[in-house]
C-alpha cells in the first residue's frame, strides 16, 4: 500500500484524468454487460417454440417475464427477421459505447502516464545540475542513462499496472472466459471469411502505430544524448553557470517527445478497443448469419451453446490474468523507483545560498590558507597549501600525474570545498560568495574540448546569453577561429555535431578558448590546453591564448614545460605538497624537481 500511495503522489495534478479513467471504465463494464443482457433475452426468445400470446396481466410477473413479454410484443409487430437485425445493431452499439468508454479513459491514462515520466526526467535532470562532481566520478555514466531511460519506462508501467488494477479490474472481472468448443462447420467457415477483414483493418492500424513509434524513439535518443552530453561537460556548465540554458533546452528536447509519446500511446490504446470492436461486428454477423439459419430450420446449434459461443468471441482477455500481472509489475516498478530515487535523493553538496556576499572585481589575490582536501577522508590529494595568486599575473602549476594541480584548480572554481583550510578572494572566503556570481568571473579551457551538439553560435555563447553577432565575432577573431567558422556549411550557425566531431582537434580547441574570451573573465584557468594538438595547431592555440590571458589572472596547468617558462611564478606540486615556487629561471638554478622534469623533457 505504501509502494502504491508513493506512485499515486506523482499523479496529484492529474487527479481529473484519475477519476475520468475510473468512471469511463465503469461506464465500458456496464455496457458490456448490456451487450450479454441485449443477445441473451433475444436467442432465448429466438429458440422458444413457445407461441403462447404475450401476457397482459403482469402484476404477478418477474423482471425477467416482463421483459420476455415486451420482447415478445415487438417481434410480433417487427417479424422475426427484422427483429433480429434491430437487436444485432443494438449489440454493436452497446460494443461500440464500450470501446469507446475503454478508450477515452485509456486516452487519460497516457496523459498520465507521458506526464509522469516527463516529470522524472526533468526532476533527474534538474538534480544532475546541481550534483558535486564526486558523485560523477563515483557513478558509471551509462548506470545513470539506464536510470533514465529504462528504469523510467519500468514506472511508467508500474504505474499503468496500479490504475489498472485500483481503477479498472475490479469493474471488468464479470465474466470469465468460459467456451473453447462447440463450433459449427458452417459458423467455422463463416468466421474465416470475415475475420481477415477486421484482421487487415487492425494491421493498417499496427503500421501506423510502428511509424509513430520509431519518430519517438529518435526522439527519445535526442534527450538521451542531452543527458550524456550535459554529464560530460558538467564541469564547463557548472563553471559558465549555464545551468539554466542546457536545462532550458532539454525540457524543450524533452516536451516534444512528451508530445509523440502521448500520439503513439493513443494509437496503441486504440489497438485493443478496435479489435474488440470489429470482434463485436464479427459477432453480429454471425447471429445474422445463424439466426437466418435457425429461422428457416437449417441450423442444429441449440441456444444455449450458441450463447456460450457468443461469450466466448466477447471475452477474449481473462481480467484476472491481467490483475496478477498487475501486481508484479507494481512490484518490478518499485524496484526501478527505488533506482531513480538514489539520484533524486542524493545530497547536493555546494548549491547556491541566499544572503551570501556580492562578488566585486578581484582587487589584490586569491589565496590558499593552510588548505587540504581529501575525496576520501584516508587519503590527502592537497595538504596543508599556501598560495597566493595575485591579479593579473600568469601562474604555472606542474608536476607528475597525481600531484594535485587539477583539484587545486578544481577548488578555485569551488567544484569542491577545502577538507580544511581557507579560500580567500582579495579578503572574503569563496564560500560565503553567491556562487553564481563568483563563478562568473572565471572561464576554463579544458585539455579536452568540451563542445555540444549545437551551433557554433550557441557553443560560443554558453557563459555569455547576450553576446552579439560582432561580439562573437571579435572574440572568434581573437581565438584564430573567425577563418574557419567562415568556411562552414552555414557560418556561425553551422551545427557542430556530437561532442563537436564535425571540426578538427586545433577546430575545437580555438572555439572553446573563443567562448572563453566571450564571457570576458577575469580569472582563466587552463588546464593542459595545447598538450592535445599537432603543432601547427598548438601553435594558432598558443597565439589565441596569449590573447585570451592579456590583463587575466590565469592558472595553467601544464606538462609541457616549454610551455610556461614566461609565467611570472611556477608553482612545482609533488604529492599534494607545493615543493618549489619561482620563475623558470628561479628553477633551473634551484636544481631541483623543475630542473629534473626539464631536462627529461629537453632529452625527450
């Protein structure tokens, strides 16, 4: 019960499709029942050989002789014939109203249902923004896809299995599926001629169903690959706090395949009604055609089993079978529920706050005060850092692989909170600054491009919404990158396809780093940018760089040394400690871990 309540509260705002699909399904069981109450009273009158006149007197009469005697009446006045084919259509009317009933409610149902998993998906996905970056180093990337994808689909139909089975079993379990014989030769061939025509009709309707299906599912790949791309680039959203945009456009992306979904779901709602439907005008033929068989004395089928072959053909899906699978799916749901649940419920971490400082223009330095950080509590990745980067000054940070310059810079953008220690910008500990505001002032340039699948346009634009066409292009100039964006298909509006695979390595590169100067910081942080490239390529990087870092206070993470003998300080990181500081000068006459690296790589 308490799975099924937690189900219910993400149906709250849908309380009126709730009732519409409880009531509608009502009304579909009584007018199933009013197709058996409309064929019944007639076959038995049909095969009474009883001729008496109808009785006048009825204050002593059943129900059910009241009934027999107005029956009696109007075939008396209709004939025999024309009484049947009267009653044959009211047995299709009242199938019809009930097929009609099933799907009005089963179309309240998708509605529902799309709802409730585009509500997930934006929850997800709202959540995965404000995530800390631990929990994505921590988490297989295609376990969260799966959580969104499949697991989703694994509630939707758990709770399809709920309302079913609160809303719809208890009104259909009337009457159970009863006779597998007794079948004429001649109603045999009868239902082989018809039954290929409502079979054609079903399948014209399974084709367009399939053609939906497959535009929803490509659909559905946008929003995946969304996901994919946003977990990837996480750093670059959270650091251009473009949180907001890549949100934006996802629940675009995610609404339009709400909208297929709810089409393909109606069609297939429609698919079980209809079938039932054109079973109920096979029926109908088959009482015209035995009933003019019986009329004329050319039928040995008795009445009773020619009833219990009527019901046979009306009830074709035991409603018990489809309550006990109900259940298992509720239980196989839940199991999914508790999956999603561990994202949705798992803790923040640094979230912007209300009443935290404003973040002025960097006046004097960012400094490290006694700082640590552990990702575990065992192991420390820095210990005990003091440094101060000053405004506008160039600072190189080196060391072997582990050393600690990437957390280092991964604390400067307050991805992560010091262990211990203090963070200070000019005089004011980072973490009471609006983090919005503060992370504003920085740009980083990763070794790894991170692009999107969009325009150019759009790419360049992430940190700075109200850049304009000549802004881009000054900052794309800057970057080497106005020449090549030129020669694209459509300029800057020119889609650059996943993770950026239509441009080259040097391409994707001088775009990042024109974004960067679009969002005009006043802290840049590049980490291992040019390590990546050839050497032409490293060297237009190089050239757009120099522009990027005039009157910037920038860090620079960097294994090639040649790289960043001009910085005014090199900070060396040897196992989480700074071990030598200075300029390239300064080192080589210290001889010490800078001189050793250089050597290495000038013998190299």
């Amino acid at each position: 019960m308490k799975n099924i309540k937690y189900l219910f509260s993400y149906t709250a705002k849908y309380k009126v499709y709730r009732y519409r699909f409880a009531v509608f399904n009502i009304l579909a069981s009584l007018f199933g029942a009013f197709s058996i109450m409309t064929v019944v009273p007639f076959l038995k009158i049909i095969f009474n050989s009883d001729t008496t006149k109808p009785s006048v007197n009825i204050a002593n009469e059943s129900l059910t002789e009241q009934v027999n005697n107005f029956l009696k009446i109007q075939i008396s006045e209709w004939g025999n014939y024309n009484s049947l084919l009267i009653f044959s259509g009211l047995l299709v009317l009242m199938f019809f109203l009930k097929n009609l009933c099933l799907y009005i409610a089963f179309t309240g149902l998708s509605y529902m249902r799309a709802g409730i998993s585009k509500q997930l998906k934006n929850d997800i996905y709202s959540k995965l923004l404000k995530l800390p970056l631990s929990f994505f180093s921590n988490e297989r990337k295609g376990d969260v896809l799966a959580r969104v994808t499949n697991d989703i689909k694994e509630v939707e139909w758990s709770f399809i299995g709920v309302i079913e089975m609160l809303l719809k079993h208890p009104f259909m379990l009337i009457i159970p599926f009863s006779l597998l014989f007794y079948i004429s030769w001649q109603l045999t061939i009868f239902v082989v001629i018809v039954l290929p025509i409502s079979g054609y009709i079903i399948s014209r309707l399974a084709k367009k169903l399939k053609s939906t299906a497959k535009l929803g599912n490509e659909k559905l790949g946008e929003v995946i690959s969304i996901f994919e791309e946003s977990i990837s680039g996480i750093k670059i959203i959270k650091a251009f706090n473009a949180q907001n945009i890549t949100k934006n456009n996802f629940e675009e992306r995610n609404n339009e395949h709400f909208k297929l979904s709810r089409r393909v779901l109606k069609r297939e709602y429609a698919a079980s009604p209809l079938s039932e439907f054109m079973g109920s005008i096979v029926i109908s033929a088959i009482l015209v055609f035995a009933g003019r068989l019986i009329i004329n004395n050319n039928f040995g089928l008795s009445g009773e089993m020619f009833i219990m072959y009527i019901a046979m053909f009306s009830q074709l899906i035991p409603p018990a079978k489809a309550l006990s699978e109900s259940y298992f799916r509720l239980e196989k749901g839940m199991a999914s529920m508790d999956r999603i649940n561990e994202i949705l419920n798992y803790p923040e971490g640094i979230n912007e706050q209300s009443g935290l400082h404003k973040v002025e223009t960097l006046n004097d330095s960012i400094s490290f005060k006694n700082v640590s950080f552990s990702y575990k509590n065992d192991v420390k990745v820095l210990d005990n850092i003091n440094l101060k980067i000053k405004k506008g000054q160039k600072i190189a940070l080196v060391g072997s692989s582990g050393a600690g310059k990437s957390t280092l810079s991964d604390l400067v953008l307050r991805f992560y909170d010091p262990t211990s220690g203090t963070i200070l910008f000019d005089s004011t500990d980072i973490k009471t600054l609006s983090l919005r505001e503060y992370r504003n002032k920085m740009a980083v340039v990763t070794q790894e491009p991170i692009l999107f699948n969009d325009t150019v346009e759009n790419n360049l634009k992430l940190g700075n919404q109200n850049a304009s066409i000549e802004d881009m292009i000054t900052a794309a100039k800057q970057a080497n990158a106005h020449s090549f964006i030129e020669k694209l298909e459509n300029g800057y509006q020119t889609n650059i396809g996943e993770r950026g695979g239509k441009l080259s390595g040097g391409q994707k590169q001088r775009l990042t780093i024109a974004r960067a100067i679009l969002s005009n910081p006043e802290i840049l942080i590049l980490d291992e940018a040019t390590s990546a490239l050839d050497s032409e390529s490293e060297r237009l990087v190089n050239e757009a760089l120099e522009h990027l870092m005039a009157n910037r206070t920038s860090i620079i993470i960097a294994h090639r040394l040649s790289t960043i003998q001009n910085a005014d300080m090199i900070v060396v990181m040897d196992h989480g400690k700074i071990a030598e500081t200075g300029n390239h000068s300064d080192l080589i006459s210290l001889k010490g871990i800078y001189y050793s690296l250089y050597k290495l790589q000038s013998l190299g």
